[in-house]
C-alpha cells in the first residue's frame, strides 16, 4: 500500500482519485491554532462535456490550487486538506469546469465527513458552540445542518393505541408560548411536537389522520387542563381518557401547602417549626417513623417524625382537617380505592381550608377521568421523564431561538430522527 493510500484510510477518505502528495502533512497555526495540513490533488479522465454532452473534446486546463477543505479533528487537532483541483476545457463548447468529488459539496469547502461528525454530535447533550468548536467550524454552520435536517425529518404517521399528552414552555416564536408533546406510551418515545397548543391548531393537526387511526386511540393520559377533554372527546370517540395521578396528588399537596403557610403566618409560636418541617407534613403518613427518636433544636428533646407531625397539626383545626383530607386522598390513590375517594370530594367539610374546598370542587369536576385512573394502570410518568430531558437541552444551549430548531435538536437527542 502506499504513502497516499495509508493517509487515505487514516483520514476515512473513499474517493479513488484523490491523491495525496509525498512529505504531504505540515503543521501551520492558523488564528492562533496549530492545524495539521494535508495536501492533495484531484484528477480524472472526462469523456463527456457536463455542458453540451459532447464525447470526446474535454482536455485538462491547469489547476484551481489550494481549495481548502475542512475535515474532522486528526489526534485532537484541528486538520485540513489543501486541495488541487483539476480544470477541465471543452476544445467543442469553450466551457470548463473543475473536478469534484464525493469528499466535499460543489461551492463547499467543509468535508462529508465533518458534516457527519457534526450531526453525531447533534445526537448528544451538548451545545451548539461547543459543537462548532469541537468540529473546527462556525456556529452558523451547525445551524444550517440543523435547519437541514429540520426540514428533511418527517415522523411516523400512525397514531399509537396510548397516548399521553403534555405542555412545556417552547421558544419565544412559539403560538402560545407552550409546545404540545405527544407520546407513545408503549414505546415510551415522542411521536410529535407541536408548537401550539390551542383548540383550532390541535383539532387541524388531529384530523389529518384517518377516521380508521383515531378511532383505534384506546387511552389518552392528560393533566387537568379542561379545554382539552371535550376536544378530545370529539377526536377520539372510543378513547378513555384518564387524569394522571401525579396532578391529583400534586394539586392536593399545594393546598396543604397553602394551609400551612397560612397558619404558619399567624403562628408566631410555632413558626419555626410549621416552616422547618413542611417535609414532614407532606408525607404519606403511614411513612412517618413512629419508632426511632432524634434530637429536635426546635423541640428541645428526642421525637420521633410521627409526634412532630402529630404536634404540628393539632396547632390549628384548620390545618388537622385539611392534613386529614389530603391523606385521605393520598391513601385512596394508593389503595385505589375508588368508594374512599369518592366519598372524600363529595361530602361537605367545613372546617376545611378555601385552598381544600377549591381543590375538591375541582376534582369533582374530572372525577370521572380520575377514578379511570384507579382502574387502568396508566400515568404520565413517562413523558414527565422526557420533559425533564427537553428542559436539559435548552438549559444547556441557554435557550433556543427557533422552534423548529429546538424540536429537532429533542428528536435527534431522543433518537427518533436519524442523521443520515
């Protein structure tokens, strides 16, 4: 094998008739960065002219020297090829033209291979900058590739059996500043990303697909978001829909909240330790430890979590019966007891909190949709989870710009575009 055919599988180059130079590598700075330079030549014969398809008249016509032509990092140093080019003349039509190759695009002069390696590195938790950086190109560069394959992805289009559906805060150019995520509960990966979330844009999206599709959506899973259960309903006639429980519980859990900070306030007494022990008042009561004591500064003595809480609640009537209540519903939901459940939104409590008696009214409202959650073992965990990787990505870039951009930046991480 020779010299030229070595640098070429070191440098993952395919094409036959480029050509490397003897003693071709040099080390140069350039902006202050020391880059490794390769030199080459390419050159073919030609037989047919691309101009007036005449055979048979095409002669070589010098050099275009020195094209250069940006290529993935060698040992962790930046690297480029310094590219002659062939010229060609039609002796018949007077045109010329120059040689090209599969290494780089016509009016390119950033390698196949870099924008492959740029779009590997779309695939990961990284920053666009740092992306450009680390692939020796501008950030602008990244985002054509990005904007590229944008354009070119296209999803899957039959509807999964599950659905569970969410919001998150997109980009400024967003309609409505809330993206729509669809998710594939079976596979557990996004099926679409919509840049709003209201009525019209939703039913437009919906209808696209067949009646046969629609009418094969089995369960959706949403969040207590009321203009979305009637439009669903339109859209989806034979799916169940279901509350998540997470937003049950979630919504119960700020109104105790609420309660505490209330009293917390006029408690001057004990303020210290309705704030200091918020955790404790949370919890699942039948988690408390009832058994081991500890030290408590605020207390003055050892006392298990189970007296604390105990002590903390019997402060205020308020506060016992509304602490009541929510576990209450805590243990219905655990228990999946329906009768239980129910029992709790609809029997009239008095001596309960405002922020208590607003949270029943509302779970009275989509009681029907939470107690399908009792029977179907069916949550929003799944897409919370990808949520929570949406929100490391913009956190990462510090923000997007464009929707679009964003969207495919989450695919092409969640590994549902391809890069190719």
């Amino acid at each position: 094998m020779t010299q030229s055919n070595y640098t070429k599988n070191i440098l993952n180059i395919k094409d036959v008739n480029v050509n490397f130079y003897e003693n071709c590598l040099e080390t140069k700075i350039i902006n202050g960065v020391e880059t490794k330079v390769f030199r080459a030549y390419l050159t073919y014969h030609v037989h047919v002219c691309p101009f007036c398809k005449h055979e048979g008249s095409i002669i070589k016509w010098n050099w275009k020297r020195n094209c250069k032509i940006k290529i993935p990092k060698v040992s962790n140093y930046n690297a480029i090829i310094l590219l002659d080019k062939q010229r060609f003349k039609c002796k018949h039509c007077n045109h010329t033209f120059i040689a090209t190759s599969p290494l780089v695009d016509k009016f390119c002069n950033i390698s196949n291979n870099t924008k492959l390696s740029i779009k590997l590195d779309l695939m990961n938790k990284i920053s666009e900058k740092d992306i450009a950086i680390r692939n020796n190109v501008s950030h602008d560069s990244v985002n054509r590739i990005i904007d590229y394959l944008s354009k070119k992805s296209v999803l899957p289009g039959t509807l999964p059996s599950i659905i569970n559906i969410d919001e998150f805060k997109a980009t400024k150019d967003t309609k409505g500043k809330m993206a729509f995520h669809i998710i594939n509960n079976r596979t557990g990966k996004t099926f679409d990303i919509l840049e709003s979330r209201k009525s019209n844009a939703l039913l437009k999206y919906f209808m696209r697909f067949p009646r046969k599709q629609r009418l094969n959506v089995k369960f959706i899973v949403m969040d207590m978001f009321e203009p979305y259960y009637k439009l669903f309903k339109t859209i989806f006639p034979n799916a169940v829909i279901i509350t998540d429980k997470f937003h049950v519980v979630a919504l119960a859990s700020n109104a105790l909240k609420c309660t505490r900070v209330k009293c917390m306030k006029h408690d001057k007494k004990n303020y210290n330790k309705l704030k200091h022990y918020w955790k404790l008042i949370q919890k699942f009561e039948d988690d408390l430890d009832k058994d081991k004591k500890k030290y408590s500064v605020y207390f003055g003595k050892e006392i298990t979590d189970y007296e604390i809480v105990t002590y903390i609640i019997n402060t205020n009537s308020e506060l016992k019966a509304t602490y009541e209540v929510y576990q209450g519903i805590l243990r219905s939901i655990k228990n999946k007891d329906v009768e239980l459940f129910t029992k709790i939104i609809t029997s009239k409590q008095k001596s309960i909190s405002e922020y208590m008696k607003n949270t029943l009214k509302t779970f009275n409202k989509f009681s029907y949709h939470i107690i399908n959650s009792f029977k179907f073992n069916l949550n929003n965990g799944v897409i919370e989870g990808v949520n929570n990787l949406i929100k490391c990505i913009k956190r990462i870039a510090f923000g997007y710009r464009s929707f679009y951009h964003f969207k495919t930046r989450i695919m092409l991480i969640a590994g549902i575009y391809k890069y190719n």
